[in-house]
C-alpha cells in the first residue's frame, strides 16, 4: 500500500491538541505539508507545528473558527497561497459536549453540535472541492464517534450530530466518486487527550473493562487510521465508517 503523502497538502481542523495534533504530525510524518487550524489556542497550535517542523516536516498554524464562513474562506486561502490547493480535509474540530437528560434538553443544544458535525464540514468542503474535482483527486475524511453506534444516554444532542455527519459522509461520497474524490468517516471510541484530564480513572478503567481488546486506544492509532484513509492506497474506498474503538461497536 502506497502511503507516502509527499506533495500533498493537508488541512487538520482542530488540530492544536488531542486527535486534531497527532493526526497533523502523522500526516507530516507521512510527508504532507500540513495546516494546523485552531480556534482558541495559537500557543498550543504553535507548538505542533514546531513537533512537525523539528522532524523535518512543513507546517502552519492557521487560526480560524470552522463555523464562520468568511473565517473557513481566509484560512483555505491562505493555505493554497502558502502550498497550494489541498488535497486531504480532516474535519476533525468540535466543541463542549456536555451530557444533558432529555427533560433538560433544547433545541439550542442541538445546535450548538450541528454547528461542528454539519455547517463546518459544509463550509469547508464547499471551500476545497472545487480545486478537488479540477484535478480529479481529494480525501475528505470526518472524524465521527462510535456513540452513533452505541446510543450513549443523556447525550442526543451529541449523538444526533455525529448521525447527521454520517450521512454527510455517505452523501457526498457518492457526488463525488465521479471525480475520484473519497469521503469517508474515522469512529473513534473513547480516546484519552487533554479534553478528558478530568475523567476519573475509574470511569476510564470501567469503559476499557468493557471494551473486546480490553484497553483504550491512543491518538495515534486513530491519526494512522486517517493516514490511511488519505494515502493513494485507499483511493477505492469510499462512503465508509472506520471504527478505531477495539471492537466496542460490534455489540
């Protein structure tokens, strides 16, 4: 399988901690020049492309909120002026996801995930496949959830997104075939990053104790699932779900 990535160009959204971070670096690593877009946290977002930079990748930071149309419009410009027009679209950002009963629940807070899972993705597909169909090549990988599967309690707002996004998947990578453009979706299970320092232990050791390989993942097999996904290897793969998760959605 052909995953060498050199010449290709890389956006990761969400990409200044967590899964964003290690699938920008595994891309670079791969050879992709790659954009690092954050919202919040330029220090963070600088110190990855400092990671990529320091093993001999190429890199940028890029800061943009990915639900804001003229900021996804900049940003897409900015990398094509630096590197050219882009070949793999990680839509990986996202946002709080609290867990709320349904008594408690408002359409507000399905929103604020339809924000992430659904306008994102669109704005910024819109913004990239232009140059995709023109040269008849483009990966456009979303970073999904195993929870669609599993239907996690007091957690529908969240869940209902990521089913929404799933059907963007599935929609898109069938408009798209014609032009050799694949869409695909990576499920992670529960991946600890820096957004679950606070989680107990015991409530980690409990989800693992039910998981069939009887562990929890790490970022980087999720960011080498995505690699593959990019790769020309996977270039007749497409509208797919890839669960990262060690089985937990086989039940």
């Amino acid at each position: 399988m052909n995953s060498d990535l050199s010449e290709r160009v890389a956006l990761v959204t969400g990409a200044s901690r967590g899964l964003g971070a290690a699938i920008a670096v595994e891309l670079a690593r791969r050879g992709a020049r790659v954009a690092v877009n954050y919202f919040g946290s330029a220090d963070k977002a600088g110190r990855v492309v400092e990671e990529i930079r320091e093993a001999g990748g190429e890199a940028v930071a890029l800061g943009a909120d990915v639900r804001d149309e003229a900021q996804v419009a900049r940003m897409v410009a900015e990398v094509e002026k630096r590197y050219g027009p882009i070949d793999i679209l990680v839509l990986n950002a996202t946002g709080p996801q609290p867990m709320i009963k349904l008594e408690d629940l408002t359409w507000k807070h399905c929103l604020d995930q339809l924000e992430f899972f659904v306008k994102s993705p669109v704005l910024l597909v819109k913004a990239v496949v232009g140059q995709m169909k023109k040269r008849r090549h483009g990966r456009i990988i979303n970073i999904g959830s195993e929870v669609f599967d599993r239907g996690v309690p007091e957690f529908s707002n969240y869940v209902s997104a990521k089913g929404a996004q799933m059907g963007l998947t599935r929609s898109w990578a069938m408009e798209l075939a014609p032009w050799q453009i694949t869409v695909n979706t990576i499920a992670p299970g529960w991946i600890p990053t820096e957004r679950h320092a606070g989680d107990s232990q015991e409530s980690k050791d409990a989800y693992a104790a039910a998981v069939p390989m009887k562990r929890m993942g790490v970022a980087r097999e999720v960011a080498e699932a995505v690699a593959y996904l990019a790769s020309d290897g996977a270039g007749f793969v497409t509208g797919q779900k890839l669960a990262v998760n060690g089985g937990n959605s086989l039940g």
